[in-house]
C-alpha cells in the first residue's frame, strides 16, 4: 500500500501541474481578448469620429456654394437698405450660420495678406502689387476646413511683387 500513495500523490501532482498548466493558458487567451477588444472599441470610436468629421466635409461642401451667395449679397447690401430691419434680420442669420459652423469645428479661410500656402490655398492669379512676392492680396472665395482637413482651399490672387521686382529679375535675365 505504501507504492500505491506516492503513484496517486504523483498522479495528483501531474494533473495539479496540468491544471496549472490550462489555468495559465485559459488566463493567457482571456487576456489576448480583452487587449483585443480594447482595441477594437478604441478603433470603433476612432472610425465613428471620422465618418462624423466626413459627414460634416460632404454636408458643407453641399452647402458652401449657398453660404458664398450668402456672404457675397451681405457685403453688396445697397445703401438705401443699410437700416432696413429685414435686411439686418437677414444679416443676423448670415451670423448664426457662421456661429454655428464654429461650434461644428469648421474654420472659414480668408488670408488676406498671409503668405500663400498650397496646401490651403489656390491661386487663381498672380498680380502685380506693392505687397512682397507671394503674399495674398485678394480672396475671391474663402476656404474651409474642419480641424487640420481642408475641405474646400481659399481660392486666391497672389502678389507676383512690384513692378519694380519684376523689371529687376528680367534685367539679370
């Protein structure tokens, strides 16, 4: 009797030693899921925040084109109608529309007088001014952008310098 219990303390520690052993691995697999699904819910809201942020880029862009009339009929208000109460109402509205695109996180472009950068501007013209090569001197339709994703580049003229500069660069021509 005495072989018998060390055979059955044995068995007992090998299948001690194997329970161990499929505890670990169980525990191990159980970790592997969590860790995946943090990811997956931290991709999920990832890719929620961008189909919000392209939502907002489709809609705008959609819009834009009413919003420039808008913004062009606002600043060629004639005179006569300055104190108009109907066209200060519709002034007002241009103004919550505006206000309302900022809590959106859109940012409207007007660079006048900024240097010109492709990446948020077009140019349309290059112009002769007294402002430095490569400055904006007039907006002909502001940009937007909603955080660092430029959905529509300020189209642009750009200084080409001074008469004065281009004469000189022809010269050492």
């Amino acid at each position: 009797m005495n072989k018998q219990k060390p055979i059955i303390k044995s068995i007992k520690k090998d299948k001690a030693a194997e329970s161990e052993q499929r505890i670990g691995e169980l525990t191990e697999a159980l970790q592997r899921l969590q860790a995946d699904f943090e990811n997956y819910k931290k991709r999920q809201t990832e890719e929620q925040a961008n189909t919000m942020v392209r939502a907002k880029e489709m809609m705008l862009s959609e819009i834009l084109p009413a919003l420039d009339n808008f913004d062009l009929a606002s600043a060629h208000l004639p005179k006569e109608l300055e104190s108009n109460s109907w066209a200060q109402g519709m002034i007002f509205v241009g103004q919550q529309l505006t206000q309302k695109l900022d809590e959106l996180g859109v940012m409207k472009l007007v660079p006048l007088g900024q240097q010109f950068d492709h990446n948020i501007h077009e140019a349309i013209e290059h112009v002769q001014s007294d402002k430095p090569e490569g400055i904006i001197t007039d907006v002909i339709t502001p940009g937007y952008q909603i955080g660092d994703r430029v959905v529509r580049p300020a189209r642009v003229k750009v200084s080409g310098g001074s008469n004065n500069s281009l004469n000189d660069q022809e010269k050492e021509k």
